[in-house]
C-alpha cells in the first residue's frame, strides 16, 4: 500500500512546481524566438508584413469615437446606462488641437437575458449615430474611426426565444442598412476626396497567420489575401513549409514577433470567410482589414475598412496606416488612437451617472412620485 503523500500548503506546492517546469519553460521560448527569426523574413520577403513609412510633418484632421455600457443592479433586477462619445482633433505641422465632438446616451432598465450582446447592438448604434451627425457637417474629419464591428456577424445574433434581443438586432439591423444606404456614395472609396470611415477592432488577432497556413500556392489559397495590396509570389513557396514551426509557436507570440514599429500586414478580406454578415446588402461590397503596430512599445491593433480591391490598394492602404499609427496611444495597457483615447476618457463618468440613476430609480419607488404623476394626469382629464 503506497503512503498518503504528506500535505502541504499552497505556497509550498507552487514553489516546488516553479523549480520543475521553469527550465521547460524558457527553453520552449527560446526555441520559438529562433523560430520567429528565421521566419519573420520570409513573410517580409512575402509582402505579408509591410513597413509603413509616415511623413516629417503631419497634416490631418481625424474623428475618434467610443463607445461605453454599464450594468447596475436595482430593484431586483438591473439598469443600464450606454452612451458614445466623439472627439474631432486638427492637426497642422505637427500641433494637435481639438475642434469640436459630440455625443449621445441612454438609459433604462434591462433583463439579463443576453444583455452583454444587446449593449453591444446599442453602442453600435450609438456609433453609427454620431458618425451620422458628423457627415451632416460642412467639414466632417478626412478619417473617423469606431470602435465597434463596421457590420453585425453570426456572433451577434440572437437566439430563438430571446425576443428583447432580437429586436435590438432588428434596431441596429436597420440602422446599419439605412446608414450605408444613405451615405455609402459620400465615403471613400466610392468617393476618391470623402472620409474614410474606419473600425479599430479587437478581433481576428492572428488572421494573417492562418492565412499564410493556407496554400498560397493556389488561387483558393490566396482568396483572402488583397492582390493589389502588393504580394510576391516568389516568396511565397518557402512559406508553405512553416506548419510545423508556427504550430509550436502560437499564433499570438508570432504575429507579436513578426510586426516591429510602424509595419502593419497585408490587407486581407473578410467577407471570405464571414458569410452571415448583416446588413447583406451593405456588407456587400466588402470589409478588409489589417493588423498594425505603431511605436516599439505599442500593442498590435487591427483596423476594418469598407469596400475591396482595385478601389484599395498599397498606396490608399498605407495612407490609413500612418495616420492611425502616429495616433498611437497607450492608455492604461490599452492602445488607442488619440481622439478615441479622449473620447473614451469622456465616458468615464458613465459609471457614475449609472449610479445616479439607480439612486434616482430607488428614491422615485419609495415615494410614489411617478405613479401619483400619472394619477394626477388622469385626474386633470376628467
């Protein structure tokens, strides 16, 4: 009969563990930095990594939206306070000046059924609204930039039996298609001088690796990649012999090590892969997107544009590119374009208001104020 091992505590346990896999350990990441080095060539050589050259002096007018949700419990249930803010900035020889914003908000009580999934279909829409407001204006920014999904995806969806989450994807269904309808001739690249109207999404993280796993060799292998974004062909057949290198690296790790400062990838499509994207018609003239990174420290961030191929191309593409990059700002860990990092800002006191409202909500039950308004209403009709 094997002994019982003898107890021990927690800290114990941790340290004797420490010491038996931290040799493995550093030794797989080295084996993978080596891994990233030999390889992060190739996909330069590939043109699947670019770097993005920016000019000495910036000249640029640029509109940042974000959007925020907040959930309090009140009376047994929960409340909800989303609203979106939008901050214009003008730049001119390299000085930074803000010129203007707007914002809208709303609040009220919600279920919890699916609500993370609803208030994301309410802060899309909050988006859209102020990207609306600003094309009313006689000078509206040359690039505005979300920070929700350009268009609904299967994610999104709501099922069967969840009525109140469905007509909130009814709501923005119809907000999206009615947008794009209306303003899609005044955005580029359907119009060469309108604003460009960008995403900076948190999404399909690693989609230029899978991408490369694919076998570019072939037509069906290169559908996803934007051919007038500039690849090599060349380059291309070493890469089809790195599955084995990029399965023991890890997708994330590798995208992190390929992209250095100011370099983004190519371009790529995806509608190829998104067959459920909504509005159909409005989706239907394509998404691409691409993943960069600005200064040395800057986290890698992936940006969803409108439209396809031949209307976006290299030239068109990096023009976005060092816009957004010399924007780069870290905030708290996070990386966001400047005029998104002070919308954002704005929506703190979201928190806050929310608060005020349940306090507001509580009060207004206690003393009856609502229920003797509508009586007293009632009462002044008779």
């Amino acid at each position: 009969m094997n002994p019982t091992p003898p107890a021990r505590p927690l800290a114990q346990a941790l340290a004797v563990e420490s010491q038996i896999r931290l040799p493995g350990s550093a030794g797989r990441i080295l084996k993978q930095i080596r891994d990233i080095e030999s390889i992060a060539p190739l996909f330069r050589e590939a043109g699947l990594v670019k770097a993005v050259a920016r000019p000495a002096v910036i000249d640029l007018s640029i509109s940042g939206v974000a959007t925020r949700s907040v959930v309090k419990r009140a009376l047994g249930g929960f409340v909800y306070a989303s609203a979106g803010s939008r901050v214009d900035l003008l730049v001119r020889e390299n000085q930074v000046s803000t010129r203007g914003g707007d914002s809208v908000a709303e609040l009220d009580d919600i279920d919890f059924e699916a609500h993370r999934k609803r208030l994301e279909l309410i802060e899309m829409r909050h988006g859209y609204r102020l990207v609306e407001r600003l094309l009313a204006e006689p000078e509206p920014a040359t690039l505005v930039l979300l920070d929700t999904p350009l268009f609904l995806d299967r994610q999104m969806a709501p099922l069967q039996h969840h009525r109140r989450h469905a007509e909130e994807y009814d709501q923005t269904r119809a907000l999206i298609a009615a947008f794009w309808e209306h303003h899609r001739e005044r955005l580029f690249p359907w119009s060469p001088r309108g604003p460009i109207l960008a995403s900076i999404v948190a999404e399909r993280f690693t989609a230029i690796v899978s991408i490369a796993r694919a076998n570019l060799q072939s037509r069906d292998g290169r559908q996803e990649l934007l051919a007038s974004d500039g690849y090599a062909p060349e380059g291309l057949a070493d890469l089809n012999q790195l599955d084995e290198k990029l399965a023991g690296i890890g997708d994330q790790r590798f995208v992190n090590g390929i992209l250095g400062a100011f370099t983004r990838t190519m371009a790529f499509r995806l509608t190829e892969a998104r067959t459920r994207l909504e509005p159909k018609a409005a989706a239907a003239p394509g998404v691409l997107g691409f993943h960069y990174k600005g200064g040395r420290g800057s986290s890698i961030q992936m940006v969803q544009l409108p439209g396809d191929e031949p209307d976006w191309n290299t030239a068109a593409l990096d023009a976005v590119a060092w816009r957004l990059m010399v924007l780069d700002m870290q905030n708290r860990r996070q990386a966001r374009p400047l005029p998104q990092l002070l919308a954002a800002e704005h929506l703190r006191i979201l928190d806050q208001f929310a608060g005020f409202y349940v306090q507001g909500l509580n009060d207004a039950m206690k003393s009856n104020a609502i229920e003797d308004t509508w009586l007293g209403g009632l009462d002044l009709d008779d």
